[in-house]
C-alpha cells in the first residue's frame, strides 16, 4: 500500500515539478531579452527613454495577462440538511395521507 501511495505522489508531482521547471527557464530567457532590448533602446535613445518603453512593454503584458485570466467558479450550493428533507418528506406524507382520506369519505 505505501508503494501504491508514494507511486500516485510521484506521478502527481512529476507536471508539476516540470511546469515549476519551465517557468523559470521561460523567467531567465525573459530576463535575457530584457538585457537585450535595454541594451539596444539604450543605445539609440538613451536610458530613460529604454526604461520608459520597457515598462510600458511590461506593463502593458501584465494588464492582459489580468483581462484574460479566468473569474473564479462561483461556489456551490450548499446541499439541504438532512432535517430539512426530512421534515419535508413529513409534510409529504401528512398531505398525501389527508387527501386520500378525503377521497375515501
């Protein structure tokens, strides 16, 4: 049984474990082209205008990333209480057995 659990782990953790992987890999490429479009704004136009265009570039990717994430599911309705069927089916029952009396009278 532990074999069992520690295999069910293990192929649970392994896309995690990839996709923690390639979001750092994608994070130092990222860092790698920002070096790169700095070094060149900053050559044609100077540091301000570099830091500027770069913010904006940024900020304009991370304002998308927000428009188009998912809204949270909305919750579930809680189930009824077991009183709360129970007495329903009592009250069922009550009026079922009242019109039958009223058709046998």
């Amino acid at each position: 049984m532990g074999k069992a659990i520690t295999d069910a782990v293990g192929h649970a953790a392994r896309p995690i474990l990839m996709a923690l992987i390639a979001g750092f890999l994608l994070m130092v490429g990222a860092g790698f082209v920002t070096v790169a479009a700095w070094i060149g704004l900053a050559d044609v136009y100077g540091p301000a205008i570099a830091a500027l265009v770069l913010g904006c570039v940024y900020g304009g990717l991370g304002l998308l990333v927000l428009a188009f994430r998912k809204p949270p599911p909305p919750p579930p309705e809680p189930a009824p209480k077991v009183a709360d069927r129970m007495a329903d089916a009592f009250l069922q029952g009550i009026s079922a057995g009242a019109a039958t009396k009223r058709r046998l009278s």
